[in-house]
C-alpha cells in the first residue's frame, strides 16, 4: 500500500508541477462559480416573482365582490409548484415541466410556465447548472486529466522502470486513482464547498437536512469521478499512444453523455408509440358528444320539474338550452344549467381524467423503457440521484401534481356544496379551501437517490474491475 | 504536387481504420435522425388531421341553442401546421405547443395538454438526436478527431520535414491537408443526408419538402463543418503533438458548442430580465378583474343572471388592455431572445443552430407568430360574439357557422432563405478567416 500512496504523491506531485492542478483548479472555480451564480440568481427572481404574485393573486381572491357560488368557483384560483432551495444546483427536469395553474370551475388547466416555454433558447441548448457541469464536464476535464496515466508512462519510458520496482500492478493502479481522485478533490472541494453554501448570503433557506443531501450529492460527485478516473486508466491501458486513448475516450464520453439516453428515447419511441399530445383533443371531442347527450337527458328532467310549478315555462324549452338571459328575464330561482353543472363538471372530468390517463399510460411505458436504457449510461444513474434529492426529479412533480389534482376535487366539491344547500351568495372566501403544498417524504427522495447511487456504485466496480484487467494485462515492454 | 498531398490525405484518411469507423458511424447518425424525424412527422401530422376532423365534427355538432355555451366553454382548436421541413430539426421542443384552444374564457388562452400528458419531460432533458444536433454538436468533434494530426501529426513523425525538402509551400500544403479533410466530411455528411433523406421520401414523408430547403442544409453543412476543418488545421499547425491538437480542440469545441450558447442565453436573461408567463398570466387577470370590476359598476348584474354573455361582454371590454400586456409581453421578451440568439452568435453552433431551426421552420419567432394569430383570431371571434348577442334574435347556427375560420399565415419562406443564406455566408467568412491564420501561423512555425 506504500508503493500506491508514493505512486499517488508522484501523480499529484506531476500535476502540480506541471501546473496542470493550477489550470484545473482555475476552470473549476469558474464553472462552479458561473453555475451557482446563475442558480442563485434564477432562484432568487423566482421566488420574489412568486411571493409578489402570490400576494397579488391572494388581494384578489378575498377582494372579490360577492356572486354566486358558482361563479365564485369559476373566479379560480391559483396553483404555484413551490421551488426547493437545492434547485439552484440541480435543475433536472424542471425546465420542462409546468410550474403553475389555474383551477378554473369546470377547466382543470394543466400546469404551465415552464422555464422551456419562458425561454425556449435555454431549452434548445439546455442551463448551465451544477448538475451539468459535474455530470457532464467533469467527466471531460477527468478524460483530458487521466487518458495519458498508463500509456503516457509507458511512451515516457517511465512505466518499465516503475514496474521494475517490487510494485504490484495493483497497487499501481490504487495509486492512480488516488492521485487522480486527489487532484480532482483538490481542485474542485474549495470552490464546491464555497459555491454550496455561497447561496446562504443571498438569504435561501437551507434545512439541516438540505446539507446532508447536499453532503450525499458530493459523495456521488467523488464516486462519479473515481468511475471515470477507472474507465481512462482501463482505456490507457488498452492503447500504447495517449492520443489513441484521448481518442477513444473522448467516444466513451460521446456515448456515455449523448448518445445512450438519447438512444433510449429513440428505441422508446419506436416500442411503445406515445401517443400524440392531439390524441387527446380527438378524445375530447367524442367525450362531448358524449356529454351533450347526458346533458340534454338531465336538463329534460329538470325542466319537466320546473314545469309543474312553472306552467309558463314553454314545453320546448329543453331545446333552447343556450337562452340564459330569457331564463333571467321569467326571474326562476333555479339554474337548470346549474343544477346539472356539478353533475357534468364530475362527468367531464372523469372522463378527462381517464382519457388523460390513457394517454399518459401510453407515456409511461415508452418512459419506463427509454429510462431503463438511459441507466445504460452512468451519468443518467448521477443525474437520477441527485435530482432525487435537489427536488427536480419526475418523481416529485408527479407527487406535486397528484395534491394538484385532489385539491381539484376538494375545491370543487366545496362550491357544489355550496350550490347544493341553496347558498345564492359566497360573501366570504376565507371558508373556501386553499392550497397548501405537502412535502414529499423525505424517505422517498432518499429512496430514489439510493437506487441512482447503488446503480452508480455497480458501473463504478465494473469500470474497477475493467481498469484492474487492462492493466494487469498490459505489455509496459 | 497539391494534387498528390490531396489524393495522399484522401488515401490516409480511407485507409485507417478507426477513421473509416468513425466516419460510418456519423453517416448512420445522420440517417438514422432524418429517417426517425420523418416518422415522428408523420404520426403527428396524422394525429393533428384526425384532431382536426374531430374538431370540425364537434363544432358542427353542437346544438343551434347551444351557441354561446359553445363559443365560451368548448372553444376552437387551433393548429400550427406541421411542414416537412421540421425532419431537419426539432427545434425547442415543449416550449411551443403546437396547438392553441380559443375560447372566449380568458383561461382557455393556450391549452398545454402536452406539457402536463407528454413522456417527453426526461426526453427533453436528455435532448433529441436530430439532425440539428448532429450536424451542430456531434459532427464537429468527428471533423476534429479526422483533422487533428494532420499537421501536429506530420510534425510527431517527422515527415514534414521530408515533405518540405520537395518543392511544396508550406501554404499549398495546408491547403491541400484542409481540402482532403474537408472533401471526407463534407462528402460523407453529405451522402449520409441524401440516403436518409431518400429513405424517408421513398416512406412518403417528406411530400412538401423543397429541394432547396434540402440544397440549403447541405450548404449549411458544408459551411459549418468547414469551420472546424479550418480550426483543426491551425492548432494542428500550432501544436507539436497530435495529442495536444486533439486536446485543445475538444476543449474548444466545448465552449463553442456548449458553454458559449449557454452561457450566452443565462447571460442574456440575467441582463434583460423579462416577465415570466407567470407574471404575465396574473397581470392578465388583474385586467379582466378590472373589466369585470367596470362592468358590475354600470349594469349592476343580478345574481343568476347569464353569467357566460357577462363573460363574454367582460371579455370585449378587456381586450384592449389584454392587447396591450401581450404586445408589451411579447416585445420584452423578443428583446431578451435577440439578445440571447446575438452571444450566442459569438459561436458558429449558435449561428448554425439559428439558421438550421429557422430552415426547419422549428424557430422560436414562427411559433411566436402563431400566438400572435390565435390571439386575433380570438378576438376575432370574441367580436364576432358580441355582435350575435346585440342582435335581437341570434340565429344560433348562423352566429356557429359564422365564427371566423383560423389559417396560419407562415412566414414568408423567400425571407427565411434570406436570412438562412446570410447566415451561411458568415460561416464560411469564418471558415475563410481561420485558414488565412492557419496559413499565417504555420509560415512563422518552427518545423525543427
């Protein structure tokens, strides 16, 4: 183990003389600083934009005039998903999903304002967060830092004077990855550590335990790295020449960051055919159809009742459906169209809920198939787990938008209520109920994360084990 | 002699293996995203032909007495067509929907089904493998990879110096290394979009594809790859190994390809800080709370009254002031979108990606016309109500058959080539630049 830990002060020792630590260390300091800039100052507008809105939206949903409830129930009311305080590291899937809505009476409006539909340029070439820069350019600076360990040794002429010492090539290889993990570590701990907990001087909160999940997210960093220190030794090993292993590196990479997620869209795709999103306005329009027939049979009814205290309702009223100002004007006390309101708003609902589902099942095979082969590719298994525990995960936003669609409900069922005891009026809303925003379980994120990490763990001792094969193997002649 | 350089890099080129390997595998990218665009395309065009049928049927069907419970609640669905030019590039995917819902009832302003139904979420995060993305960020390093040693590696091997002992300038050497490299690419990339492009046309996809869109990606190709042909050579003649031609220039092709259009776009945003849907959303409620305000002032409605023609006469009275906050709404965030595309222009990938999106009819500024189109077909639509409702005995199947039809007005394509071409031009401006300061720099190289 002494052959390694001198193996490994020789690695750190080269770098820093060679002032390749100093250049590493200076671009980390500047991603990690340009990143976490743009994350606190995103989050920072944000979370005023939100708090000054909501404010706004509050003043007017108490301010409202009386009416009744129905109308009451069709002034809306607004629905915002609450940003967490490690989404300023990690966005994850964030910029391409709704973050608000308005629950309008019959109109479950589905969430919008997405960063991707606010700046869709940002969309196209994607933010540079810290997610990105540890999932996707450390793996490069570890390719440009690394690929030479073995084969530049060996073109040096150095490799056979080291193998010629009482050095096992195992230790050999531990004190690569040492040197390797250490220059990195040393490089990038500083303006991490700087750059995680600079956000707490711009006033966001964070919980003691937003620390250990930022604490894990640097763990996954270190393994992250520690699995790509392993594929360049492996790779550095395989070549005799430090361009063929740059080379055939910077493949991996290409492969690893683009081509195997994206490849898993495509085989998706042509598996399971997602629906297209006009499937669903085809749905809608026969779900009409359907409902007009209901509707007409109930509002039948209604008015056959009518009638018998009302005789000078004419017979084919039922057909004029549409007249709501000569209803007024004869002063009837009951709505027909409301009375059947609640009734075809549930129906219309339901109904676009399970169509809703249908397509989205649709979705959701292709996405369990297009997620289990991006886990193909380790930094898939990097950004699962550590946009588990930043809050930017599809997990969470399905979380959020299953209290979204029960709140519907509830709220709905509160005016219907209200319509239903022959309240004409809703002069006070503060009885109305509002929406309050459940945290996912803390357990759940962990559970995510853990899944993420073990899968990460397992590509780390394959590349382990490849890295030990290659280089046992290799001719330092 | 620079013919014999020439057919020398050709035959280098051919005869590596790893070369061969890389180029093939670039070629069957390139094929395989045309060939999947035009299966996307085409399931959606079927899908929205279906929608649209299903709409027609639907509004056809809705009882004459029904007309202003039509007009409020269903409202129409709108389509941004599809164009066959779209298997070149997808463009920012989830940011337009492609549909709009216009209804009278200011909530139903643009219907984002997708957004909330879509698998896509994780799919756009990981990105589309177009052929935008090929062309704008995989091809460059396969041009690098190809072009790396072809000075440094010379130099590595000590046959430059063999090479200039004949009568050869260092000039008409470059030049022939540039131009060997440059036939490989542009030739391949090129063959490769002729057969996906052949393949989707024998499918029957690309019925409305003009050949000049396709003759413009080509150039477009040839200029851009062109670019990194020129770059290779220069570092190549800079640098005294292959392995640090090959070093710099994947560093650089990362910050021309990823942190400067990224950088560009945040920097933009940060700069010119423009309102949010959000903030947009709620100022537009606040003028209907203020239209509604008005309207309760002067006709003091009674409870029960018919709340869809108050919704309907509400909705006149805020139009103008709607009008205005989307047109405030909209040139704010232009502005913060030129600004965006103008940095990000510092790097042929954004120039390359602003021209292939805009070829693809993918861009952001004709999705922006098509809200500004649905927008006055809503208001369209809305006076057209207004006017029913103040005639004494609507004839309600007149006032549904009447409703003004939407068709979208694309933009003018002579302009786009225009444009397109413009931007061709100044990439191979910059192709041109940087191989007069490759020639530079490897006059003043020490080949010792």
């Amino acid at each position: 183990m002494n052959a390694a830990w001198t193996i490994a002060r020789h690695e750190l020792a080269i770098a820093y003389h060679s002032r390749r630590l100093l250049l590493l260390s200076g671009v980390a300091t500047a991603l990690v600083a340009i990143a976490v800039a743009q994350g606190a100052h995103d989050h920072v507008r944000d979370r005023d934009e939100r708090a000054r809105l909501a404010a706004i939206v509050d003043a007017e949903w108490h301010g409202q005039e009386p009416r009744s409830p129905h109308a009451t129930h069709h002034f809306g009311t607004w629905v915002t998903k609450p940003r967490t305080a490690l989404s300023i590291f990690d966005r994850g899937v964030e910029d391409y999903l709704g973050q608000h809505t308005v629950l309008d009476a019959h109109v479950k409006t589905p969430l919008v304002g997405s960063t991707a539909e606010d700046d869709p340029l940002r969309a196209l070439f994607g933010g540079f967060d810290l997610g990105f820069v540890l999932a996707v350019l450390l793996p490069l600076l570890v390719v440009f830092g690394a690929h030479d360990a073995v084969a530049g040794d060996k073109q040096r002429g150095t490799l056979k004077a080291t193998l010629s010492q009482p050095i096992r090539r195992r230790s050999y290889l531990a004190g690569k990855l040492i040197g390797q993990l250490a220059i990195f570590a040393i490089a990038f701990a500083p303006p991490l550590l700087v750059g995680l907990f600079a956000p707490v001087w711009i006033g966001v909160d964070y919980q003691l335990a937003d620390v250990a999940r930022l604490l894990a997210m640097f763990a996954a960093a270190l393994v992250y790295v520690a699995l790509f220190v392993f594929v360049a030794l492996g790779v550095s090993a395989s070549t005799h020449r430090p361009s063929s292993a740059l080379a055939v590196l910077l493949g991996v990479w290409i492969a690893v960051v683009f081509l195997v997620p994206r490849a898993g869209v495509l085989v998706a795709e042509a598996v399971h055919p997602p629906a297209a999103p006009e499937a669903l306005h085809h749905a809608q329009a026969e779900l009409r159809a359907a409902i007009e027939e209901r509707r007409a049979e109930a509002f039948a009814r209604v008015v056959s009742e009518l009638r018998r205290d009302h005789p000078e309702i004419p017979a084919d009223f039922a057909v004029r459906r549409g007249d709501h100002g000569g209803r007024a004007e004869a002063g009837w006390q009951v709505d027909p169209t409301g009375v059947f309101a609640s009734e075809a708003n549930a129906l219309v609902n339901d109904e676009r809920a399970r169509r809703i589902a249908e397509v989205r099942a649709s979705g959701e095979r292709a996405q369990a198939l297009a997620s289990m082969i991006a886990l193909a590719s380790p930094m898939t298994a990097f950004q699962r787990g550590t946009s588990a525990l930043a809050g930017t995960d599809l997990a969470r936003h399905r979380h959020f938008e299953a209290q979204v669609d029960r709140f519907f409900t509830t709220f709905g069922d509160h005016f219907n209520r209200l319509w239903a005891s022959n309240v004409r009026l809703v002069t006070d809303v503060s009885h109305a109920p509002s929406f309050r925003y459940q945290p996912e379980p803390a357990a759940a994120a962990w559970a995510r994360f853990g899944r993420a990490a073990l899968a990460l763990l397992a590509f780390t001792c394959g590349a382990a084990a490849f890295a030990m094969v290659r280089i046992t193997r290799y001719d330092a002649r | 002699m620079t013919r014999a350089i020439l057919s020398h890099t050709l035959r280098l080129h051919l005869a590596s293996r790893a070369h061969r390997a890389v180029t093939l595998l670039m070629m069957a990218l390139v094929v395989i995203a045309l060939v999947r665009a035009g299966t996307a395309l085409d399931a959606r065009r079927d899908a929205m032909a279906l929608a649209v049928r299903a709409a027609a049927a639907e509004w056809a069907a809705v009882p004459p007495a029904a007309w202003l419970d039509a007009g409020v609640r269903q409202g129409q669905w709108l389509y941004l067509p599809e164009r066959a030019e779209r298997v070149l590039a997808a463009g920012p995917q989830l940011a337009p929907s492609y549909h709009a819902r216009v209804g009278l009832a200011p909530a139903h302003r643009l219907d984002l089904a997708d957004g909330a139904i879509s698998w896509t979420p994780e799919a756009s995060a990981f990105g589309d493998l177009d052929l935008g993305f090929v062309l704008v960020v995989l091809a460059p390093l396969w041009v690098l990879f190809l072009v790396h040693d072809a000075i440094s590696g010379e130099k590595a091997r000590g046959t430059l110096r063999i090479v200039f002992s004949h009568a050869v300038t260092r000039r008409r050497f470059l030049l022939a290394r540039a131009l060997g490299v440059a036939v490989i690419v542009i030739g391949a990339f090129a063959l490769a979009m002729l057969i996906g492009a052949a393949i989707a046309a024998l499918r029957g996809q690309l019925a409305g594809l003009e050949v000049a869109t396709l003759g413009l990606a080509l150039m477009l190709a040839a200029a851009y790859l062109g670019i990194y042909v020129a770059l290779g050579v220069w570092i190549s003649a800079r640098t005294a190994s292959p392995r640090g031609s090959l070093a710099v220039l994947s560093a650089l092709w990362v910050v021309l390809t990823f942190a400067v259009p990224r950088l560009g776009t945040a920097a933009a945003y940060a700069w010119s800080p423009s309102p949010s849907s959000l903030e947009h959303e709620v100022d537009k409620r606040r003028a209907l709370a203020e239209a509604r305000r008005a309207y309760v002032e002067e006709h003091h409605p009674v409870a029960g009254s018919s709340w869809m023609a108050e919704r309907v006469l509400v909705a006149q009275q805020a139009l103008p002031r709607e009008a205005e906050l989307d047109a405030a709404y909209r040139a704010a965030r232009r502005e913060g979108r030129t600004l965006a595309t103008r940095l990000s222009m510092v790097s042929p990938a954004g120039i390359a990606f602003a021209a292939i999106l805009e070829l693809a009819a993918a861009d952001i500024a004709r999705h922006e016309q098509f809200i500004v189109q649905a927008d006055d077909h809503r208001r369209a639509m809305t006076a057209h109500y207004v006017r029913a409702m103040q005639s004494d005995e609507p004839d309600g199947r007149a006032v549904l058959d009447g409703v003004p039809a939407f068709s979208f007005v694309e933009p003018s394509r002579g302009d786009v080539r225009r444009r397109v071409l413009a931007r061709i031009a100044i990439l191979f401006a910059m192709a041109g630049a940087l191989l007069v300061l490759a020639v530079r720099s490897f006059h003043r190289h020490d080949l010792r």
